[in-house]
C-alpha cells in the first residue's frame, strides 16, 4: 500500500507586478526559501508561479514571500 500523506502537491499562483527577469528571479528565490517546497516555475510572460511541496502551503505563507520579493498574489 502507498503512503498518501506525504504526496507532493502543485498550486499555481497569479504574481502581480512583475517585468523582467530579476522579477522572475526575485520571487523564485523568496518561494524557494518555505519550508516544503521542492521546486518553484515562475513564468513572466503568463505572470504565474507553479510550486511544489512536499505538503500543502498557506496561501498567506506564500503571499508574504511573493510580498517579501516586492510582488504581490492576485486576488
């Protein structure tokens, strides 16, 4: 039997504000630092970032780190 508890789980976000590459660099970085995640995809041209962890993450917890690189979550 398989132990489903510990699935990865991938949530897309919508990040308001960024232009460039350094935006792009700058939130990666600041989602790849909570604890659980696994891989971070931020894409500039569709303004998203797809994350994977290892449990689920607190949309709040992500929106301070989408804030704390000078961005912030859509609605």
């Amino acid at each position: 039997m398989t132990d489903t508890s510990a699935a990865p789980t991938r949530h897309t976000y919508n990040v308001v504000g960024m232009t460039c590459g350094h935006c792009v660099q700058a939130v990666t970085n600041e989602l790849s630092q909570i604890d659980g995640v696994t891989h971070v995809d931020v894409d500039l041209a569709s303004g998203t970032a797809v994350v994977d962890s290892g449990t689920p993450l607190d949309r709040e917890i992500v929106a301070a780190a989408v804030d704390e690189a000078g961005y912030e979550l859509a609605p």
